[in-house]
C-alpha cells in the first residue's frame, strides 16, 4: 500500500473517533446524574432486585431453541439453492428435493418422539 492510497483509510479513522469521542462528550454533558442506593449494583442498572438471580429453565427451552437454530440454517441452504436455481437445473432441484424430504422426514420423527411438545402429560401411572 502506497501513502497515496492511506490517506481516505486515515481519514476515515479519525472521523470515526471524533464522531465517537464527540458522543460520549456529549452524553457525559447532557446525561443524567443521580446516585440513589442501588444505582452502583451490577443487577439491572440500578433497579433494586428482588429474590435471586438465579432461574431454573427447562432443559425443554434449550432443546426447542436448538431445534429452531438447526431448521433456521437449513432455510439459508435452501434461499441459497433457490438463488442459483436456474444455474443448477434438474440435477440441483432433484437435490432440494431430496434435501426437503430429509428435513420433513426429521420433523415428522421430532414431532412423534415428542420433542416439539412444551408441556408433555406425565405417563400414566401402571399398578
């Protein structure tokens, strides 16, 4: 890189610090000032809490979510498919296929093991 083509790069940085610096001169003249009791706490920015922090989440809300992140990523492989799909021709749409009866084949079999379910009914008591 030659000294010519640094100095927009250059340019740039300083303006961005100036726009930054500028932004928090001016929050520091314009922001608020108060010190109640619980404004130095870590919890809530100064909301006084209540009980414990800690929370028992079902090991279900990880599973469900899990789940949504997997079948989110293969609608990016199939937007992708559906981006190239004139260049692909019938071999890329018989591969789609394929590839959308695999994920509806993994639905049906979650959905019948019962993963999908939020509240599942106790077994039924045997005696």
């Amino acid at each position: 890189m030659t000294g010519e083509n640094l100095y927009p790069l250059l340019i740039y940085v300083a303006l961005v610090l100036l726009v930054i610096g500028g932004l928090i001169a001016l929050s520091y003249v314009l922001g608020q000032r108060h010190q109640e009791p619980a404004t130095g706490e870590p919890f809530e920015s100064g909301i006084v809490h209540i009980g414990s922090g800690w929370l028992r989440i079902p090991v279900r809300f990880y599973l469900v979510a899990v789940l949504f992140v997997i079948f989110d990523l293969e609608a990016a492989f199939i937007f992708a498919w559906a981006v190239a799909a004139r260049q692909t021709g019938w071999d890329g749409y018989i591969e789609i296929l394929v590839f959308i009866g695999i994920l509806a084949a993994a639905l049906a079999y979650l959905w019948r093991v019962g993963a999908l379910d939020w509240h599942r009914n106790p077994a039924p008591e045997t005696r």
